[in-house]
C-alpha cells in the first residue's frame, strides 16, 4: 500500500516528466527553421524562389504552415524528421547547411538532382539516426568524410553522379545496417577498403565510372546478401576473387572497362541466380569456363574486348534464358557450335573479331528471337546458309571480313525486318539475288569486296528505306538500272571499281537525298543525264575512270554541298560546269585526262576550301588567274598539258600550304616571279616545257622543302643561280634545254639529297664540271651533255658509286675518264663528240704513257725534288695500303664462318640494290659504318628488325634497318621482297621518311631510310613535353593524316602501312612529322611465325586486323585515331581507347584528356585540338565502314574551322565529340 504522500508525489512526476520533452523540442525546433533559413540565403536567387514556402513567420511543423520539403515528427515533439528536395534545381553550397540542430530527429535527407557544390560536411556525422542519405546528380566536390561511418543507422546512401574524389573511407565497414551504396559516376579513387566486406546486410553495391584501382578485395565474398555487385569503369587491376562465386544470391555481376587479368573463376558457375555477367574490355585471358553453362537464368553474358583463348563452349547451349552474348574482340578460335542453335531467348549474338573457323551453323536459324547476328572480322568459311532466312525479327545481319564462299542465298530476302546487311570482304560469287527487293525495312546493304557478277536486280528499286547501297569492287557487270531512282532515300551510292556499262540512267536525277555517288572505274559510256543537276545535296561526285563524254552538268554544285568532284580520265568535253566556278564548298577537284576547254579565267573562282586540283591534259586556255592566290589551302595545284598561255601571276607565292605545282607543257611566256621563292611548303615545281624566258630566280633557294625541280625545255637564260644549292631536299633537278649560260655552280655538288635525276643538258654551260659531285652520293642519272663544257671529268665522280647512266657527250671535255668499272660500262655515246677524253671507257683512246721530259727543260734540283716527291708518295701509298689491309683482315675475322671454317661471302642469288647501283660496294659501306652492326651504332627496334645510324662516304647520314630473318624463305620470298621494295621507293611525299633502297643478302636484309634528326614521336613524347607543344603536336597530327591519305588515295595501287604507331612516326630537326615503316609488314611472308609482328603493334592494331588476316585501309584510320589521342594525351591511351564502347569513356570529360604537362590549350588551338580529338573519336570506330577514309581526316583537319569545344572544356565529354 503506497502512502498518500508517495501517491502525490508520483502523480506530480507523471505531469511534470513530458514537459522537459517539450521544453527541449521547443528549444530544437527554432534552431532548425534557424538552419534552415540560414542556408537559404545563401542559395542563388532563382533556389531561394523555390523556397518561397520558408518564412520567419511561420514554423515549419506547425499545422497552419506548410514548409516545402519537410516532415516533422508527430505531436508533441514536432521536429523535422525528413528533409527531401529533390530535382528542384537548387544551387548553392552544402555545407553551408549547419546539420547539428537535426541530430535527434532526422531520418531522411534527399537533395538528388540539384546543382549543389562543395563538400559533404562532415557534420553529418551528428545525424545519429539518419536511415536514407540521398545527394545524388549535384555538383558535390571533395572526399567522401570518414565520419560518415558513424551513421550507425543509415541503411541507404546515394552519392552517385558528382565530383567527388579521394578514396573510400575504410570507416564504411562500420555501415551495419547499410543495404544499398550508390556511388557511380564519380572521381573516387584509390582501391576498394577489404572492410566493406562486414556489411553483412548489403544488397547492392555500385562504384562504377570511377577512378578506383588496385584489386577487388576477396572479403565481398563475406557478403551474403548481396545481390548487385556493379564496379564496371575503373582502374581495376589484378584477378577475380574466386570468393565472388561464394555469393549464392548474386544476381548481377558487373567488372566490365577494367584491367582486370588471368581467367574467369570457374566458381562463377555457382551462381544460380546470376541474371548479368558483364567482364568485357578488360585483359582477361584463358578459356571461357564451360561452367558458365551452369547459369541457367542469365539474360547477359557480355566477354568481350578481353584476350580469351580457346573454342566457344557448347555448354552456353543450356543458357536458355540468354537474351544477350557479347564475345567480340577476342582470340576465340574454333567454330561456332551448332549447340548455340538452342538458345531460343538471345536476341543479340555478338562473336565479332575473333579467329572463329569453320562454317556457320545451319540451327543459328532456330534463333527466332534474334535481332542482331555479327560474326564479321573472322576466318569462316563455307557458305551463308539458307537457314538464316528463318530469323524472321532480324534487323542486322554482319559477316563482314571473312572467308565466305558459295552464293548468297535467295532466302535471305525472306527477312523483311532487316535494316542492315553487311556481306563485304568475302568471296561471294553468284548474282545478287533478286529476292533482296522484298527487304522493305533495308536501311543500309553492303556487299562490296567480293567476286559477285551477274547485274544489279532492278527489285532493288522496292527498297524505299534504303540510305546506302554499296556494291563497289565486284565483277557486276551490265546496266545501271532505272529503277535506282525509286530510292528516294538514298544517301550513299558506292558502285565503283566493277564492270557496269551503258549510261547513267536519268532517273538518278530523282535521287535528291543523295550526298554520295561514286561510279568511278567502270565502263560507263554516254553523256551525263542533265537531271544530275538536280542532286542538290551532292557532297560527293565521283566517275572517274569511265567511258563517259559529252558535257558535264551545269548545275553540278547547285546545292552549294560539293566537295569531292572527280570526273577524271573520260573524254567529256566542252567548258566546266557554270555552277563550279562559285562552288565555294570544293575540297577536291580532278578533271585531268579528259578533252575539256574554254577559259581559265571564266572557268574558276576563289574556292576557300580547296586542298587539290588537277586540270592536266585537257585543252584548257588563257592565263592562270590572279584570284588561285587566294586559294589559301590549296596543297597541289596542277594545270598541265594544256593550252594555257600568259604569265605565272605573283600572287601564287601566296599560298603557303602549296605542295605541288604543275604548269607543264603548256604556252606560257615572260620570267618566273620570284614570289615563287614564298612557297616554303613546296616540294614539286614543274614548269618544262613552255616558253619562260629570263633568269632562273633566286629565291628558288629559299624552298627548303623543294624536292622535284624541273625547268627543263624553256628559254631561260644568265647563270644558274648558286642560291639552288640552298635547295637541300632536291632529289629531281633538271635544268636541261633552255639557253642558261656560265660556269656550273660548285654549290651544285652540295645537293646531297639528289638521287634520281641532274640534268642540265642542252644548254650553253662553260667552265670545269665541279669536284664536288663527288659528293652526290645517291645520284642515279647525270646528264651533262650538249653543253660547252671543259676541263676533264673529276675523278670524285668514280667514286660516286650509285651511278646508274651518265652523258657527258657533245663538251669540251679532256683527260682521263675515271678508271671504274661503272665508267667502262658507259656507252661509247656518252662520252664521244669531247675534245680528247682518254682511258679505258669505251669509245675513248688509251692515255698516252707519260714521256720523261727533256734534260735541258729540267734543272738538277727539280729533278731530285721531283724524285722525293715520289718516294715520299710511295710510301705513304704503302702505308695507307697496309693499314687498309689490317681492317679488312679485321672485319673477316668478325665474321661468321661455315661449317668448313671458311668466312661467308655473298653469293650470286644475293640481291643489292641501294639507289639502284653496284651494292656490293654500297654493302660493305654500310657494314663499316656501322661496324658489322655493332650495337653502339643502334638507335632503335621494332617488330620488324633493328635500325641503326649509318654515316656513309660523303658525310651521308641513313638509317639502316637490319631486317629480322625469316625462316626457310624462298626464291620466291626475295623475289617479292625486291618488288616490294622496289615499288616503295617510288613513294613520294614530304610527310613520307624516304626509301633509299634495300640489300638482300644470305646474312641478312636491310632498308635504307632517311635519317630524322629528332627520332620516333614515342620518344619525343616521353621525353619530356615543352618542346612539343600544342601548335607543333597539331602540326604533327596533320602531316600524319597527310601522308597517310597519300598513300591511300595518290599511290596506285594504294599502300596500306599495317603497322602505324607512335615509334613508326619520325619527327626531324624543325618537328615536321613523317611517317615510316610503309608498307613494311608487306615485305614478310604473311605465313610465317612472324604474322603477329606484322599484324601491328598491341594497342595501336584495329580490330579486324589484330584477329584476322585481311589488311584494309580502314585499319590505318584506327591505329591513326590512337596515334592522334596520343599526342594529345601525350601517353598511349590505352585504358580510354577500350572504354569509348562503354559509358565509362563516354563520360570523360574533354578536360581530362589533354596532356597535363602543358599549360591548357587556349582560343583558337582550343577549338583545333578539340577538333582533333573529335576526328581522332570516329576514326577508333569498332565497325570499319564507320571510319572515315584518311583523305576525309586529312581535309577535314587542313580546312574545316574548329567548333568552339574549349570554351566549356571541364563539362565536354567524350560523348559530346
């Protein structure tokens, strides 16, 4: 029984217990609204109008007042419980939120989709009970706070798409309650903590599009509740814990974009319930688990981009449940199993780039489900079978770049939902089926590269969905026919290189989406259809090559669009087009070869965009206008063989990208201006054979890039210039025919770089052939004749031992010829017609033996200085003699020797042929200079071979590329060897290290470049940035894109280089790039173990060549796309060339991608490196044809104004490019 006292005394602490309770609430509650109101004005304007709900005067849980976004606690506490504002747009700071006042109250806090910047404060840590923490899609910067550990109760946090960096804090392992981690998309880095192992309540985990790095940390196999488990986009190194497959609930596993390596734990087949395996693009190797057949619910199963070895497992024929198999780009061999035929769920089968053989199996048809079936870029051969017409909701078919035979089957017509069907670099014969006209959703058909015949089904005409029809480099012979006009989507027209004749039907004039048309090398006949003109949209016109006259059409750039106009080599006739002469969108213009006419003057304007003209060989005339000076991009400007009259104007020496002018055979008169000296990027000026008259200008000798110089077959008169000698690249020099006078400049001699022609014949020289031809150690053809000429010829010249013709003939020349084997070789004809040459040349008395001279013309005291003069010479003879014996007797001994002890000497069958001359000679000079290829001499290696620095003779300076041999090589093998080579040193262009030559012998073979002062891009780029800037790097990028378009759009047959990398681009003194190692991998036998070094170099190799053996153009473009991102990344970009397929690399942001060492690229070299990168992006396109061609990139990159990218560079992404 409780006394009354007691009694009172309880009662009263019932009524008085809650009101502390309240006291504290109403102490809490003005310290929130405080908070609150305090963070609000620190917001921009426009946030603090979405707040208009927050005022002074009134309290955020009172019932008559409605804060925006706020919860409060029930009665009678009333504090804020949540705090969510979500995608209002908000801007401002976070932390200038005080948080303290919520510590007892707040569950929830939800400020996702907002601009809010600045750190996470770490006075989040008072939040004690805190359950939901939601800032997701802000601006947020700064490292995630460890005192976020110390949310006891927070079972879900949300951090995922901002700024944030630094690691993640180890106190995560204290998140007990923690189910659900979302911190994707941002810059968090360092490795992933082992403590995240003790939260045991997770469900998902997502760190994806990070910087995280180092290896997944076994203990996530600690983690029994989890179900999604997301790092895909990091830097990720080291294996895959096997404990992962320990993870019996796991549903979704995502490592994809890492470099990850090893195999694919086979536990992974433990996992039943996993749904998504995604490990693509990471450096995986080994088989693929045959295990994983084991995953009967997996919908994704996604492999590729990784080196996986080894066949498909026909276990993956129980994953019946697979909607998507992703295996591309990879070293898969074997071929596809026909258990694949079971997996009636996919939709997408990917095997793509692999080295897949055999043939493809009739039961893919069962796949009824299928959308999308790529097999290109592999070796299968076989057939298309029939079957695969069964894939009724097919919408891509690609089996590009195989080895497919037979013809294509009828039945594919049968697949009306088809949009895109890829059957090019095959070997398909047969004809077009006619049955593809039923393909009615057919967006883009590509089956060119192949040996079709038969003619174009005029069914094709039904296909009014059709944007590109590419048939090019087939035999497909017959009629264009008219129902291609039913196209009226058409886009790209690609029908060149096959055997079509007939005319261009008129309906072709209907085709008014038409941006591309190219009908070049066929037998097309007949006039141009006037309805051409009507193609308006016309960026591309191109019939080169054909039967085709009349005139062209007027109206042929009436859209203003035309960039690539080629109508070269027909027989069209008559004036340009109207339209042409204001087509201020012309990049590229070839009209050469045909019988066109009518005025220069009238015929062109002022094209602002113009890289390349050819007007050769028609019958054009009048003078060149003034206004082609105003052509500013204009690299090659040719006009030869025409019936041009009039003066050079001056204002040509404005255009200072020139490359190559051509003025040749024409009717033009008066002096060459020397404005011409201007055109420093020159290096082919062609002038012979008008009527110039004067001098020979000297600025002639301010070209120092001047490589071809013909002035041959005018009236030029005076000296030749000594300023020529300035001309330190010639290779070509010919002066011949004109009326020059005076003695040959001894500065001539100095030309070190002529190789192939010196010709100044026919003109009126005097005086002595200088000694200091001798120097001209590469020269092949001298001609000196018909000129008169006096003296004897220098005995330097027997030394110039690369002489392959010389004529001398019709001078005043005497004395002895040079005692060579190449002078007594010499025709009787070049030597005749002299005043008295002598020696053991033919045609050419002996030399009189010397008669000693009278006694009473000698005085004693000569005659005994004459004697010591003698003596002394002899034994200096003697001296120099054994010396010389000594070293040869020396290089011998280094030599290896037979199995019979005898030293190896070159046989017969050996093959020299450095600049064309005797190379037995040319091969001990190399083998002296670089002392048998002594290892002090080497200055770098490649997959190919060696190459050393060879000073040669005459102070010559070559790089010598010692080739690694090839076991059992062939008769046949050297044969080709020497073709090869043989064509590659006809390559020439200034952005091309040049191809002296090569020797071949049992011991081994090696090429001779020129030597670049400066060495490989690679070397230079690691060396150090500074001297690299920004300017010279463009530069760089741009003579790389010139050179290669070169070789693949001026060089018949194209040369593909094979193996482009940043160790085979070579800079010289001044950082002008050129390109080396051409066509190389070409002189290796595609059979032998060496095929992976020929292949390219890892990184730079694009997919279709690294894993078949079918070499394109369109693998230069790739490995030219990574060559650019190196330069501008200033290191190889290999972890963002394999994550530009994923979101990952697409969420780079431009910023992040130039080199750092640099100051940031500023203005107008902003917008031209964001240019860059832009081309760089499109040229690393997985599918080929998506590529553009190098003569595109290269015009692209010379012409086009950048688009201001820069000028928010911190938000560009690559995305964005």
């Amino acid at each position: 029984m409780i006394p009354c006292r007691s009694l009172l005394l309880l009662l009263n602490l019932l009524l008085v217990l809650p009101l502390p309770t309240t006291s504290i609430a109403s102490s809490l509650l003005p310290s929130q609204a405080q908070a609150l109101l305090q963070w609000k004005s620190t917001l921009h304007d426009q946030s603090q109008q979405s707040l208009s709900s927050w005022t002074p005067s009134t309290s955020p849980c009172s019932s008559s007042s409605s804060w925006l976004g706020l919860t409060c606690t029930k009665p009678p506490l009333l504090l804020v419980s949540q705090l969510n504002l979500p995608g209002l747009g908000l801007s401002g700071r976070l932390d200038a939120l005080d948080l303290t006042p919520f510590s007892p109250s707040l569950s929830s806090l939800d400020l996702s989709s907002n601009h809010l910047s600045g750190p996470i404060p770490p006075g989040i840590a008072a939040l004690s009970n805190l359950v939901e923490l939601y800032l997701f899609s802000n601006r947020l910067s700064g490292a995630i706070p460890y005192q976020l550990g110390q949310l006891g109760s927070l079972s879900r946090l949300a951090l995922y798409s901002n700024n944030l960096t630094g690691p993640i804090p180890p106190s995560f392992g204290n998140l007990t309650s923690l189910t659900l981690a979302a911190l994707y998309g941002n810059q968090i880095d360092g490795p992933i903590p082992s403590e995240i192992g003790n939260l045991g309540n997770l469900v998902g985990f997502d760190a994806s599009d990070n910087l995280l790095s180092g290896g997944i940390p076994r203990s996530l196999g600690n983690l029994a509740s989890l179900r999604v488990l997301s790092l895909f986009g990091n830097r990720l190194s080291g294996n895959i814990p096997k404990e992962i497959g320990g993870i019996a609930g796991l549903v979704q596993l995502q490592l994809a974009s890492n470099f990850l390596t090893g195999s694919i734990p086979s536990r992974i087949g433990n996992l039943a319930m996993l749904q998504i395996l995604s490990l693509e693009n990471n450096i995986l190797s080994g088989g693929i688990p045959q295990e994983l057949g084991e995953l009967k619910k997996l919908q994704v199963l996604s492999l590729g981009y990784n080196n996986l070895t080894g066949p498909i497992p026909a276990s993956l024929g129980n994953l019946t449940e697979l909607s998507l198999l992703y295996l591309f780009n990879n070293q898969l061999s074997g071929s596809i199993p026909p258990e694949l035929g079971n997996l009636v769920s996919l939709i997408n089968l990917v095997a793509s780039a692999n080295h897949l053989t055999g043939p493809i199996p009739a039961a893919l048809g069962n796949l009824t489900n299928l959308k999308r079936l790529y097999l290109d870029d592999n070796r299968i051969s076989s057939s298309v079978p029939r079957q695969l017409g069964d894939l009724g909701n097919l919408t891509a078919l690609n089996i590009t770049a195989n080895s497919l035979t037979g013809t294509l089957p009828a039945s594919l017509g049968n697949l009306t939902l088809l949009a895109y069907l890829a059957l090019y670099g095959n070997q398909i014969s047969g004809p077009i089926p006619s049955e593809f006209g039923n393909l009615v959703n057919l967006r883009e058909l590509h089956i060119s590269d192949n040996v079709l015949n038969g003619s174009i089904p005029p069914t094709l005409g039904s296909l009014r969905r059709l944007t590109t029809l590419a048939l090019s480099n087939n035999s497909i012979s017959g009629p264009l026919p008219s129902e291609i006009g039913d196209l009226q989507s058409l886009q790209e027209l690609i029908l060149q290189l096959n055997n079509l004749t007939g005319p261009i039907p008129p309906s072709f004039g209907s085709l008014t989406s038409l941006r591309d048309l190219r009908l070049s090398g066929n037998q097309l006949s007949g006039s141009l259809p006037p309805e051409i003109s009507k193609l308006t949209d016309l960026v591309s016109f191109e019939v080169s090559n054909n039967h085709l006259s009349g005139r062209l059409p007027p109206d042929v750039c009436a859209g203003r669009l035309l960039e690539f106009f080629v109508v070269s080599f027909n027989q069209f006739e008559g004036e340009v087009p109207r339209s042409l002469r204001s087509c201020t969108s012309l990049i590229r213009a070839r009209l050469e070869n045909n019988r066109l006419s009518g005025s220069l003057v009238d015929g062109f304007g002022v094209y602002p965009r113009l890289l390349y003209i050819d007007l050769s060989f028609n019958r054009f005339s009048g003078n060149v206008s003034p206004d082609w000076g105003r052509c500013s991009n204009l690299t090659s400007l040719r006009i030869s063989a025409n019936e041009v009259t009039g003066t050079i104007p001056p204002e040509i020496g404005q255009l200072s990208s020139l490359g190559v002018l051509d003025f040749s055979s024409n009717q033009m008169t008066s002096e060459i201006p020397g404005e011409l000296g201007k055109l420093a990027s020159l290096f082919k000026l062609n002038l012979s054979n008008n009527q110039f008259t004067g001098a020979v200008p000297r600025g002639i000798g301010r070209m120092s890039n001047l490589e071809y110089l013909d002035l041959s077959s005018n009236n030029l008169t005076g000296m030749i210039p000594t300023e020529v000698g300035g001309c330190s690249k010639l290779r070509w020099l010919d002066l011949s025919s004109n009326q020059l006078n005076g003695s040959i400049p001894f500065q001539v001699g100095n030309l070190g770089s002529l190789q192939q022609l010196l010709d100044l014949s026919r003109n009126r020289l005097t005086g002595p052939i200088p000694s200091q031809f001798g120097k001209l150690v590469m020269l092949q053809d001298l001609d000196l004749s018909h000129n008169s000429l006096s003296g004897s010829i220098p005995s330097s010249l027997g030394g110039v031992v690369s002489l392959s013709s010389i004529d001398v003939s019709y001078n005043d020349l005497e004395g002895p010829v040079p005692d060579t084997e190449f002078f007594r070789r010499v025709p009787s004809a070049s030597l005749s017609h002299n005043k008295g040459l002598c020696g053991r040349a033919r045609g050419v008395a002996l030399c009189a033996s010397p008669q000693p001279p009278p006694a009473r013309h000698r005085g004693r005291s000569r005659t005994m200085l004459l004697l010591l003069v003698v003596l002394v010479l002899g034994v200096l003879l003697l001296v120099v003699l054994a010396v010389g014996l000594y070293q040869i007797l020396l290089k011998r001994g280094r030599r290896p020797a037979d199995e019979s002890g005898n030293v190896e000497t070159p046989p017969a069958r050996d093959t020299f042929a450095v600049w064309n001359f005797d190379g037995k000679i040319a091969y001990e000079d190399i083998v002296e200079a670089t002392e048998d290829f002594d290892a002090k001499h080497l200055v770098g290696s490649g997959g190919y071979g060696s190459v050393y620095k060879a000073v040669l003779p005459g102070e010559q300076v070559v790089a010598v590329k010692k080739i690694r041999p090839i076991e059992d090589e062939s008769h046949e093998d050297v044969k080709s060897f020497r073709s090869e080579v043989g064509a590659l040193t006809h390559i020439r262009h200034r952005n091309i290290v040049k191809l002296y030559g090569f020797c071949s012998t049992t011991r081994c073979k090696f090429l001779v470049y020129e030597f670049m002062e400066r060495g490989s891009l690679a070397d230079v780029l690691g060396g150090g940035a500074e001297d690299l800037g920004w300017d010279r790097r463009l530069g760089v990028v741009r003579d790389v894109a010139h050179a290669l378009a070169y070789m693949h759009h001026d060089c018949t047959p194209p040369v593909v280089h094979r193996d482009l990398s940043s160790k085979n681009v070579l800079l010289d003194l001044e950082f002008k790039a050129c390109v080396s190692d051409f066509g190389t991998a070409r002189l290796l036998r595609p059979d032998s173990s060496n095929w992976t070094a020929l292949a390219g170099t890892r990184g730079y190799v694009a997919p279709e060549l690294a894993y078949t053996m079918r070499v394109t153009e369109k693998c230069d473009v790739y490995s030219f796309g990574v060559v650019t991102l190196e330069v501008i990344m200033g290191r190889h970009p290999g972890e963002l060339v394999s994550s530009l397929a994923s979101s990952s690399g697409q969420n780079v942001v431009l910023d992040d991608v130039v080199d750092c060492r640099l100051p940031p690229p500023t203005d107008e070299v902003a917008d031209s490196v964001g240019l860059v990168v832009g081309v760089a992006l499109r040229c690393l396109s997985v599918d080929p044809q998506s590529r553009p061609s190098m003569l595109e990139v290269s015009l692209e990159l010379t012409a086009r104004n950048p688009p201001p990218v820069f000028q928010h560079c911190h938000s560009v992404k690559m995305s964005d490019m």
